[in-house]
C-alpha cells in the first residue's frame, strides 16, 4: 500500500511506517498529523486511485523531530569590484513517521 501525499508544495510516495524529512510543519514531537492531500493510493495492490485534486482518504503521520538541514553557502561575487559577499542558510525541517494510510 502506498500513497502520494503533497505537504510543503512537494510530492510525496510514502508507505506505512516510513521515515521522511518534509518542509517544516506547526506542532509538537510525539502530535500526529492528518495529510489530507492525499493525490493517489494504491490499497490492495490491485487497483489504484487517483484523485481529481485529491481523494476524501487521510494520511495520519507523526512528529518525531524539528530540526535544521545541512548548511549551504550562497556566495555573491562580482568580478573587478572587489565584492564578495557569502551568506549560509540552514532550511528547517520536521522529521515524521507514516502511521496509517
């Protein structure tokens, strides 16, 4: 059984019990969430569903941590003028966990 789910204006194919990074959501670790775009879902392996945008079924997923990402570096530079500028960014995340499809 799987399903694509769409949080943080990405796409998702998530199973049952699976462990994903997403863009940052509103909550608490250990609070579950209900995903209710729920775009396509394959449930008995047989036949599978797409929704027009989204089907009335609901993702349950729970939070297991906030965090940060791995730090990048945006660096300015313009030659001829002496300027350089070079500026980090970490990009927040949640860590969740599929519970029930």
């Amino acid at each position: 059984m799987f399903a694509v789910i769409k949080t943080g204006g990405k796409q998702y194919r998530v199973k049952e019990g699976e462990i994903l990074k997403v863009e940052k959501l509103i909550g608490n670790v250990g609070d579950e969430l209900k995903l209710e775009t729920l775009m396509l879902a394959d449930e008995d392996g047989k036949e599978v569903k797409i929704g027009t945008p989204k089907l009335d079924k609901e993702v349950t997923a729970k939070i297991l941590e906030h965090g940060k990402g791995e730090k990048i570096h945006v660096i300015k530079f313009k030659s001829k003028v002496r300027y350089k500028r070079n500026v980090g960014h970490r990009q927040p995340y949640t860590k969740i966990q599929i519970v029930k499809i």
